[in-house]
C-alpha cells in the first residue's frame, strides 16, 4: 500500500485549477492517493485546502483539470455518485443537523446505501469505535460536547461505507486531550482499511501518523514528501505554514 507500488490510485487530481468567480484559487494541482493510505495536505489560513476537498468530492467544479477515481475521470459526476464510489467527507466544523438526534445524523451516512443488514453491522462496528456515541443516541447532536460532535461526523461519514475519508481539520475547535483522542481514532479507522485524506493546521501531529503529505501555498502544491521528511524540513513552518516566530 504505498505510492511507490504499481496499484491504480484510489482519488486523484490531474492538473486542476479552481476558481470562485474571478478569484483564481487552485492552481495547477496534482495530488494522488493510494488504497489504505493516510496522507495529509498541510497550508495555511486560506491557501485552498478546504477548496481541494470540496473539489475531490464535487461540491466544487474545475475550471480545469480532472477528478479521477479509479482511474475514471468523475469530474463531472455528482457527489451522490461519488460517495456511492467510496468518498466521504467529514467537513469543516462536523456539519451535524443539530436538530436532529445523534441516530438520525448516523442513520443520514447511509442515506444512498440499500444493504440494510450491512448498514446494521456497520453501525455496530460505530459503536465499538466510538462506545461514547452508542450512549447518546437518543440525544440532539446539537448539544452535544464539541468532541462527541466529531464523534458523531466521523461515524456518520463512516455509515457511507467509504473507501476514502477526506477530514477537513479535524482537530479544529478541540481540548489538547481530545486532540491526541481523535488522532487516535483516525488511526484506528485507518488501521480498518480506509484510506484516509486529512486537511490540518496541525501539521506535527498529521505529519506523525501520516505516510506522505503535500504543502499547499496560495493555491499551489509547493511541497510534495513522505511525512517524516516533511517533518525534518527546517523551511516548513515559517516559509510555509506563515507561522510567525518559528524557524
Ligand atoms: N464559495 C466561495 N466563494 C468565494 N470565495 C471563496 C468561497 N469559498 C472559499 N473562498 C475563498 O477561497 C480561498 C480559499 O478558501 P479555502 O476555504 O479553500 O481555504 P482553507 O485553506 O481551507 O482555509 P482555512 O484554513 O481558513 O480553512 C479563501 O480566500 C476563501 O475566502
Ligand atoms: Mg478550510
């Protein structure tokens, strides 16, 4: 399971350029990942890395360029028909239906899937993943703490059945505890075979339980590496991130 094998990758991007309006945000990116894989896109505020997301999963089209998943270019196929392919995201800041209890956003995950007796065996597998969701299923997720909330988004993208889980920061907005917890369980998801696709601003941590990584600035793919060289690189933090006082 590695970018150096011969395998077809699972999600790709061919040279894309994304616009919104005028504004030219995406420029030129080509990014791959393989089966099992956990890789991580690195920038700063604004560089494009929620954009890149939301293009892998269609609720952004190209100007340019080519989505492709294996193999097949789906550039200008719905996200309904992406997720029925295997890609799911949890978004930035979980996007629960507030009002709606934590089931009813699990049962939503698996809004496209007909297989009812999998459906049951993957909300069980849910709840050994998370056995604090199993508890609060009668509540509304509006209420929810805002690590059980991330709980709820991981299961619910889980009950897509995906093959590919794209996270837009999911650390963002959590106690340093919970952030360690939560890396946690992306391993132990990843562990089950999904390939995973995290956005951070975290980068030590990504970088840690990440393969590979990619460094986005203004838009363009400025470092493309394993995680632990892009750890070691000295220009990372300050060229790169634009984070003031580091070196
Ligand atoms: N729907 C939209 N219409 C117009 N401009 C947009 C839209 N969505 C995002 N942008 C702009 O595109 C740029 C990239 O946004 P994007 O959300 O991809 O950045 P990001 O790297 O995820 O940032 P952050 O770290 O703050 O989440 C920003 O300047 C943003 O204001
Ligand atoms: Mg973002």
């Amino acid at each position: 399971m590695s970018a150096e094998g011969h395998e077809i990758p699972l999600l790709e991007m061919r040279g894309v350029n994304t616009h919104y309006g005028a504004v030219h945000i995406l420029k030129d990116v080509n990014l791959a990942i393989y089966p099992g894989e956990l890789v991580c896109l690195l920038g700063g505020n604004a560089s494009g890395k929620s954009t890149t997301l939301k293009t892998l999963l269609g609720m952004v089209t190209p100007t340019t360029g080519e989505v492709v998943l294996d193999g097949e270019a789906v550039t200008k196929e719905s996200t309904s028909y992406r997720v029925e392919r295997g890609i799911t995201m949890v978004p930035e800041n979980r996007r629960l239906f507030k009002r709606l209890s934590v089931l009813e956003n699990l049962e939503l995950g698996a809004y496209l899937r007909k297989d009812r007796e999998q459906i049951a065996l993957d909300l069980e597998r849910i709840f050994d993943l998370f056995p604090r969701v199993k508890e609060r299923l009668g509540q509304k997720s509006g209420t929810l703490s805002g690590g059980e909330q991330q709980m709820v988004a991981m299961g619910r993208a889980l009950m897509s059945n995906p093959r590919v889980l794209l996270m837009d920061e999911p650390s963002m907005g959590l106690a340093p505890a919970l952030v360690q917890t939560n890396f946690e369980l992306i391993q132990q998801i990843h562990e089950e075979g999904v390939a995973i696709f995290m956005v951070e601003q975290n980068a030590n941590m990504a970088l840690s339980i990440a393969d590979r990584g990619w460094v986005l600035q203004t838009g363009r793919v400025v470092l493309d590496d394993a995680a632990d060289a892009l750890l070691a690189n000295p220009d990372l933090r300050a060229s790169y991130l634009g984070e003031v006082g580091s070196a």
